[in-house]
C-alpha cells in the first residue's frame, strides 16, 4: 500500500503539536510530528514502543528519569509503559514509529 505526500490531513493534539498518520498496517503505524518552538508534551506513557527520528529542529526528550538533546539527524527509543516528555526548544518535524498501531492516531 502507497500514502502520497499531502500538505493536509493534520491534527492538532495539543497545542503547538501537529500529528498526521503517514501510514499503517496490521503491527505498526508511521506518523510526522509538526511541532512548533516553547510547545510541549507532557509526561505520559502509552503500551505502545515509541521510534522517533528528528528530521529538524531541536527538541529535549525525557525518557524514564534521563534527559537528552536531540538534534536533526537523532533517533530514539522509547519502550511502551515509560513514562517521558518532550520540550520543543525550536520548531522541529519528527518521525516516530508505533507498535502495535496506536488506534488513537489512526485517520478518520
């Protein structure tokens, strides 16, 4: 199955936080993060694993009780049931990788 490239489709989840589900399949769930500079996510957890790589920006992760600056080009882990954040320092696009498939970020 393809997805094409669309500038629409985007969710807004919190503010400053853009989600859009790229595609999906029976195990995991590909999605782009558009996050705007002084946004946040707050502490959470979720049973999904979490793989994310920084296409641009800066933001600072926390995962468990360890915080990391992550710059373009970074990748991360987060297992599922950790609780951790994040802290947009500048405007940043992230890709991050589900498993199982988060049923909330499927597409309407």
């Amino acid at each position: 199955m393809i997805y094409h490239h669309s500038p629409e489709n985007y969710k807004n989840i919190l503010p400053g936080v853009l989600l859009k589900t790229l595609t999906y399949g029976e195990k995991t769930l590909l999605s782009e993060f558009k996050l705007s500079k002084d946004s946040e996510l707050p502490r959470h957890s979720h049973p999904q694993e979490q793989i994310g790589y920084l296409v641009s920006g800066h933001i600072r992760l926390t995962i468990g009780d360890d915080v990391y600056d992550v710059l373009p080009g970074d990748s991360w882990n987060v297992p599922g049931d950790i609780k951790h954040r994040a802290e947009i320092i500048e405007d940043s696009v992230a890709i991050e990788v589900f498993s199982p498939v988060r049923e909330d970020y499927l597409p309407e």
